[in-house]
C-alpha cells in the first residue's frame, strides 16, 4: 500500500475516539441496557452518514423490544463483481463495557468504511464493501434466532443476495509482544505456531479457503502486522472454540466467511471481565488492521 494511503497515528487516534464512545459515553452494551443499544446504533448509523454513506437499521425484536442492525455500503459501482461484507458486533457481555469486545471490532469497522468512502477512486471499481454493525452476539442471544448477524444472513440467503465473502472483527484491540503471552486450545498447541500474542487470527472453513489465503496475501505487504491464519474443516463443528462469533452464522447459511481476531481469552486476560477498558488496547495494532483490510479490499480477490 502507498504510504500516503492511511496515517498509522491518525487512524490511531481515530479508533480510540470510537472506543472511548462505545465504552465510557455509552457504557455497557448487553441486552440488559437496552437503551445503551440503541444509543450505539444510533452512534454508528450517525457515523456512517457524517461521511456520506447511507446508513439504514435492519430492526428485529428481541425479547420485549427492538434492537437493530445497522448497515452501510461503500462501491463505486452499482453492480460490483464482488461484495464483501464487513461486520462486526456492537453489544458487550452483561456487567462489562466491552473494549475489547466487541468495540475494537465497530472501531475497526468504522475507521475502515471512512478510508474506503475517502479513498473511493482507488479502490477497485468492481469491488462494494458492505459494513453491517450486529445488534446481538453475546450470550443468551449467541444460540438463539435473534443472534443479528443470523437474522442478517438468513434474510440476505432468502433474498438470493450476492455476499462473496463475509469479514467477521472479533476482539481486535489486545496485542501482547511478552514471550509465552499466547495460547492456544487443543489441537493447536501441539502446532508451530507463533507464541507471542502480537499477531491478527485470520480463521476460515474449507469452503472460505480462498478468501483466507486472499486476506493473509494481503495482510503480508505490511510486515509490522502478522497473521496467522487457520483453515478448520466441517465448518469448525470438530474446533469449537472457533465458531463462538457471527461469522458462523454466514457458514451455516452458506456463505463463504473468516473470522478476524486477536483470538481473546487466548491472549486477552481481561476477556469477558470488567478490566475490558480502553486503556488495554493497543490502538496502532488496530491501525495496522485497518490498513491490511484496506490493502485487502484495494486489490479485491483471485477468482
């Protein structure tokens, strides 16, 4: 990527600006705080508008009120031959605000949506870009019909809607450069992989094989951020812990989808905790990410 394409420092600071709403002027995003969801949402369909995209709810109801995904689009044609769709969950774990998870991955997002909406006459024109903020993830609404990226993915497959591939954030914020400060679960400790938590996961079934070797071509040309990626068969049912985020939802309706993640408890102490702040993250990690989707999304993917 040109150097003059993104400010490292720049979007740095941009990303912490997202997480310091997300976390400490909104709070704690679970479906017990309805009202501080609806507030995200509102943050992030605001967001989207302030740089010129159109920015639409996709509401549904959840228990005994309405939530909402919020989407947007970036393409520089009204037919791309390819659309991707960028997501990324916006609500936290009850009694945490969720620095980590999930408002890295919003952070992420947005920042990401920005650059493309700038930079719209370098990017391929064949290629749209379709961000979709997820209401609900976290558990209890994790295993139900009103997980939003399942509502998403199921209305887009009853529609017949184009979706080449699906980019899931998951917990992008926590880099570690300690010696031993990654782990990893059985199998893939027995493997040869990296064992210092400075890295981004990139993880993917049989089926979204070639959009993982895609992303980690692309992730290459910034040598400042590693990846490692993981291909699971059977749509992860053998490697469970690789199916806990909304990527599984575009899997299981058929959708060729990865997971983007700084793989959480394996490296985040602060994991599901209260300590899940914005001060444990490590903004120009997360720049870094933007910058490799942004490369990702410039140079499209090998038919």
């Amino acid at each position: 990527m040109d150097e003059s394409m993104i400010s490292i420092a720049g979007t740095a600071e941009s990303l912490r600006r997202h997480v310091e709403v997300l976390t400490v002027g909104i709070g704690e995003r679970s479906v017990n705080r309805p009202e501080n969801l609806r507030k995200a949402a509102e943050y992030i369909r605001s967001f989207h508008e302030e740089i010129g995209l159109a920015a639409v709810l996709e509401p549904y109801r959840y228990r005994a009120y309405t939530v909402a995904n919020v989407i947007a689009e970036v393409q520089s044609s009204e037919k791309p031959a390819r659309r991707y769709l960028l997501g990324a969950h916006y609500d936290s774990v009850r009694g945490t605000v969720g620095a980590d998870d999930n408002a890295s991955a919003v952070a992420v997002q947005l920042e990401t949506a920005r650059l493309l909406k700038s930079l719209e006459a370098r990017i391929r024109p064949d290629v749209g870009v379709k961000c979709v903020s997820f209401a609900l993830e976290e558990h209890p609404a994790f295993w139900s019909p009103c997980r939003g990226s399942w509502v998403h993915a199921r209305r887009a497959k009853m529609a017949g809607e184009q979706i080449d591939g699906m980019l899931c954030l998951e917990m992008v914020g926590y880099r570690s450069r300690e010696p031993g400060s990654q782990r990893y679960p059985f199998p893939l400790r027995h493997l040869n992989y990296r064992k210092v938590g400075d890295f981004i996961g990139i993880v993917g079934d049989h089926r979204s094989a070639p959009l993982v070797h895609a992303l980690c071509s692309a992730f290459e040309r910034n040598r400042r951020l590693p990846a490692q990626c993981l291909i699971v068969p059977w749509r992860g049912w053998l490697t469970h812990f690789v199916r806990r985020s909304d990527h599984v939802s575009f899997w299981d309706t058929g959708y060729r989808a990865v997971m983007i993640t700084d793989t959480a408890e394996f490296r985040n102490p602060h994991y599901h905790r209260k300590s899940d702040t914005l001060e444990t993250l490590d903004y120009e990690f997360m720049a870094e990410l933007v910058e490799g989707l942004i490369s990702f999304f410039r140079a499209g993917e090998a038919a």
